[in-house]
C-alpha cells in the first residue's frame, strides 16, 4: 500500500508584494538555518519580501511577533525554531506555550504560519528543516501567505459576504 499523499495549496498571487517577518529562535542553528532557507524561498516564489528577526528560544517567538505586530509594518509572520524532547518536562512547556502563544496571535488577526519543530531528536529535525525533504520552514510561510491573501480576499470582497448562506438571507 502506498504512502498516504498530501494536498497541497497552489501559492496565492499578490498585487503587491507581501512583507514578512520571519522569527526564529536559532538555538539549533543548523537546523533553523534550513528552516529559515525553506521560508525564504517560498516568500521570494510570491515576489514577498521578508526581514528575519532572532529571539532566544521558541517561548521569546510569540512575544517578538507581538512586538513586530505592534512597530512593525508587516502583512505577515513566520515563527521558526525548534524544541527537541529531553529529560524533563521542559519540552511539553515550551512547546504547549509557544504554540498556544502562536495560536493567541492568529486568533487575533494576526497571519502567522507556525513553523516550530517539536520532535523526539535531531535527526527527525533535520528531516523536517531540510528544504529538499519535508521543508517544514517553507511549508510555515505558505501558510503565512495564504493566510494573508485571505484576508486580501475578504477585505475586497467589495462588503459582500463570502460564505455559507443562511436560509432566507437574500444577501
């Protein structure tokens, strides 16, 4: 039996060329250096720009996309880094606080794409950071991109709403 295939999403075009900060916490720097590679790639595929921005660890990641949120003029974000298992219960916070933080943001209106790697050991992060295997940094900046042409859609939608319709809404 063949391996289970993945969907992915044809890249949205833009009228102007996206801006995106790329956060990453480069405690593996291997590692966040393929990540930030794959991100960077995918971003130039679209004609976007980007601006990388290190943090310490993958808890500073949400804080700095906060604070660029706030003074920077960014449509969107790439939170990159990696949290690799130890003895502790460290790993489960770290990963758990970082990615609720993320998710805070998103819910907030923010476009971020979640590139944070949480794996049992380096060798499944070097898989996964590698741009010529599963990309997972270039994977976390088609999100980003997505995320902002659907806002770009909907804020143009010209006040139509877009859709499910509620029976006997004529609009």
């Amino acid at each position: 039996m063949a391996g289970a295939s993945h969907y992915i999403l044809d890249m949205p075009s833009f009228d102007e060329a996206p801006k995106i900060a790329i956060v990453v916490a480069p405690y593996y720097k291997d590692i966040a250096d393929n990540l930030i590679a794959g991100a960077k790639g995918v971003i130039e595929q679209v004609g976007g720009t980007y601006e990388v921005i290190e943090v310490p660890g993958a808890l500073e990641v949400p804080t700095a996309i906060g604070i660029a949120a706030r003074m920077g003029e960014f449509d969107g974000f790439v939170a990159l880094g990696c949290v690799i298992r130890g003895e502790t219960t460290h790993y489960d916070t770290v990963c758990n606080d970082s990615s609720r933080g993320i998710t805070l943001l998103g819910l907030q209106g923010l476009c971020i794409g979640n590139g944070i790697l949480t794996v049992e050991n380096h060798e499944q992060a070097a898989v996964r950071a590698d741009p010529a295997d599963q990309n997972k940094g270039g994977g976390a900046a088609a999100a980003a991109l997505h995320l902002i042409a659907l806002g770009e859609r909907l804020k143009n939608s010209g006040g139509k709403r877009m859709g499910f319709r509620v029976d006997g809404d004529a609009s």
